[in-house]
C-alpha cells in the first residue's frame, strides 16, 4: 500500500461523515436491540446484557490483531509507512476494544461468580494479550523503530490462537469460562439476531476508529517532517 | 572470519560469549545476586506464614519461577550490551557472519547461563525454603532447561531491540513479561505435577516444546530485520 492511496481513503471527510453518522444509527439501534427488544435471561436477569458487548469487542479485538499481523508482516517486506500507520492504528484500537472486552468480562463474572478475577485459561491468556498490546503501544510511544513494533505486531497475533484455543486446554468441569456460541447456550432467536447485530455495529466502529487514528499519526508524521525541513 | 566455515563461526561466537558471562563474572554475579535477594525477600514473607507441607511446596514453586523470571530479565538486560556498547555487533555483522549464527550462538549461551541461574535459585529455595526440590532434579532440570530455551529464545530478540530504545531498563521487562506468561503458566504446571504426582504433566510437556519451537523459529526469522533496523 502506498501513502498517497492510504491518505485518499482517509482525507475523504464526507465518506468519513457518513460512515460517522451510520455508526452512531448502528450503535443505537443496538442498544435498542440489547436493552428493549431481546428478552431478558432468566438466571442473569439484566446482566447478562453486558453478553452483547462483551462477545462482539472480543471478536473485533481479533479481527484488529489481524489486521496487525498483516500490517506488520507486509510493513517487514515493503517498508512502506503506510503499513506501519494501519499496525499503529490497529494495535491503537485494538487495545481499546481488549480493555472493554476485560472490563464488561469482569462486571459479569462479579455477577456470575462473584468475583472480579478468575485465574482460568481463558481469562489469563485475553490478559496476556492486553499486556502485549499494551507493549506495543509502549514502543510506539518510546518512539521505536517502526521494524521493532512490526516484530512485536507478529508476536502479539501469535496469541491470538493460544486465547481461542485456551478453553481447550482444561475439561469444561475445570474451568469457569461459559462457552455459549459453541455450546449452543443462545436458546431464543433474538440473543443470535442481537448478538451478530452488535458485532457487525462494532466492527464498523472500530474501522471508523481506524480511520481517525490513521489520520492522526499521518498528520503527526507530517508535522515532524515539516519541523525537520524547517524547524 | 570470512574463510571459517559457519559452524566453526558459531562454535567461536558460542565461546566469546561464554566467556563474556564467565570471564568477566559481573553480569552473572549481579544476576545471582539478585536473584539471592529475591529469594530472600520471598522466603521473609511466605516464609512466616505457617502451612502444611503440601501447600509449602506449592507456594515454593510459584515463588522459584517468580524470582527465575525477574533474574532473568536481568540477564538478557546485558547479554547483547557488550557488543553494542562497543559497536562489535556491526563488525560482527560485517564480518560475513550471518545473523541466525550470531542468533543461534547467543541463544545456546545464554540459555546456558539462564539454566544454571535457574538450577542456582532451586536450590536456593531448597535450603531457605525446605521445598523438597531436590527429590525431583532431573526431571526439573529438564523442565528449566525447556523453560530456559523458550523464554531465552524470545529474550535474545527483544534485548537486542530494547538496546536501541531510550529507556531500554524498563522496556525490556515491559516486553518481555507478557510473553514470558505462556512459558512460566507451563513450567509452574509441569514442577508442581512432579511435586505432587511425581511425573510429568504429558500435556504441559507438549506446550512448553510448542512454545519453543514457535518462538525460536519467528524470534530467529525476525532477527536479522531487528539488527540492520
């Protein structure tokens, strides 16, 4: 990818509107699916709500790590700074939606367990990845080179696979962490509409998130270039 | 250099940086050192709590790969700050070694110098800690020597992208211990199943060589791009 394509995409501010103004609807509607129309549960009344969110930023977590892994992997052969700002952005983000998947993650198990922490498979190894994403943003901010977040990029989506096989690694008696999707725990058709619906808002929202940030640090890296030149 | 062939290179480059843990016996005094006084500090505060034995040795296990792992931060903090102190690893690079040699060399020696750091604070643990480690050794010794190639594997990479950064002190630790967590939560499985099962956990064993052979074959695949930047 070349800059100039990636600052096409990301200048256009009526695309951006738009696509700003449809994931507020998006986002809206959700809630309205989330908290009026799909039935409660009947053993976690109301906080089992938190479900929706904590599912759908799981899922995009995974899909920014990807998009991170790609960036990285393609900035190690190119070079080009335009994958860099996407793997920046990215684990920017990414870190984001990790920590709400932790917070809404710990609101439920307060409620289910009674306890705000867990040490089980599945729990650990999200928090590992929250650590390595937050190392990532800890060499971008120490201003390292761009080579040494791509390596870290590949590492930090190398745990992806450990986090989503993690619930294998123990028997379900052993561990705590409920595995609704796969064991078709979602009895009532308008938890699946709800729960597909949140992801899809949310995957827009962390794209639109994308954008903003990409358009930020191609603006910082203009500013440096400009105070190099005439500073 | 240029006429030698690549295994005499690496076995040359295994030797100097033997030497350079050895010789010299600053790095690796301070390194135990450290790990003395984090021994200490965990025998002082667990030690007082009374338990039963089982739960003793349970807690010194825990404890044993807690001080392994901040030692060993310490270790990779120094182990490629020689050569780029002064500027050996340049000539090094420029003297038609390739960089997996240089990678392969460094990685056999510190995993050494970390094994016997690790071997080191076990029996440490025996003494201060009476944590029955003794009875299980071999088999613990070959689960520090896994531990210790993993996580050395990994730590030879980042060290040498942390001694480019300006706060490489603190970046290091904050790299290396979230990747660390994935080595230590199998390692701590596989002592304690040896403590109390007397065998080793087949399932962890297998992680811990999965764990291995993913990081050393990205960490040597990424480490040439890591040491021309």
């Amino acid at each position: 990818m070349h800059i100039n394509a990636l600052e096409n995409i990301i200048y256009k501010s009526t695309a951006k509107s738009i696509l700003a103004w449809f994931v507020f609807l998006l986002l809206t509607a959700s809630n309205y699916f989330v908290f009026i129309v799909t039935p409660e549960e009947q053993v976690m009344g109301a906080v089992q709500k938190v479900f929706y969110f904590h599912v759908g930023s799981a899922i995009v977590s995974y899909v920014l790590i990807a998009i991170l892994f790609v960036a990285s992997v393609f900035y190690l052969i190119s070079r080009r700074a335009a994958w860099n700002y996407l793997a920046d952005a990215s684990s920017s983000v990414g870190l984001l939606f990790c920590s709400i998947v932790l917070i809404t993650g710990m609101i439920w198990g307060k409620s289910a367990w009674n306890t705000w922490w867990r040490w089980e498979p599945r729990l650990v190894s999200f928090l590992v990845l929250w650590a390595v994403l937050f190392s990532h943003r800890f060499l971008s901010w120490q201003r390292a080179s761009a080579v040494f977040s791509a390596v870290l990029g590949i590492f930090a989506a190398l745990n992806v696979p450990i986090v989503v096989f993690s619930v294998k690694f123990l028997n379900q008696s052993e561990q705590l962490h409920p595995q609704v999707v796969a064991q078709q725990g979602l009895r009532s058709e308008w938890y699946v509409f709800t729960l597909l619906f949140c992801t899809i808002s949310l995957i827009i929202f962390a794209f639109l998130l994308m954008m903003l940030k990409t358009k930020v640090i191609l603006l910082s890296s203009k500013y440096k270039e400009l105070s190099r030149n005439y500073g | 250099m240029a006429s030698l062939h690549q295994t005499n290179k690496f076995y040359l480059l295994f030797r100097k940086d033997l030497a350079l843990f050895f010789d010299t016996f600053v790095s690796l005094s301070s390194a135990f050192g450290f790990a003395f006084l984090s021994v200490l500090v965990a025998t002082f505060t667990l030690g007082a709590v009374i338990l039963p034995e089982h739960d003793r040795v349970i807690l010194a296990h825990a404890a044993n790969w807690l001080c392994f792992v901040f030692s060993v931060v310490y270790i990779f903090t120094k182990t490629i700050e020689a050569e780029r102190l002064h500027e050996a690893l340049d000539m090094i690079l420029l003297s038609r070694i390739s960089p997996a040699t240089f990678y392969f060399a460094k990685w056999l020696s510190t995993t050494l110098v970390v094994w016997l750091m690790q071997i080191l604070i076990c029996l440490l643990f025996e003494i201060f800690f009476a944590a029955n480690f003794l009875k299980n050794i071999f088999p613990l010794a070959l689960v520090f020597l896994l531990s210790s190639s993993a996580i050395t594997s990994t730590g030879i990479l980042f060290s040498a992208m942390s001694s480019y950064l300006r706060n490489k002190e603190i970046s290091l630790p904050i790299i290396i211990f979230p990747l660390s967590i994935p080595v230590l939560f199998s390692g701590v499985e596989l002592s304690m199943s040896l403590s109390i099962y007397q065998n080793l956990d087949v399932f962890w064993l297998s992680v811990l060589l999965a764990i291995n052979a993913i990081s050393l074959s990205v960490s040597w695949l990424l480490f040439e791009r890591v040491v021309r930047g």
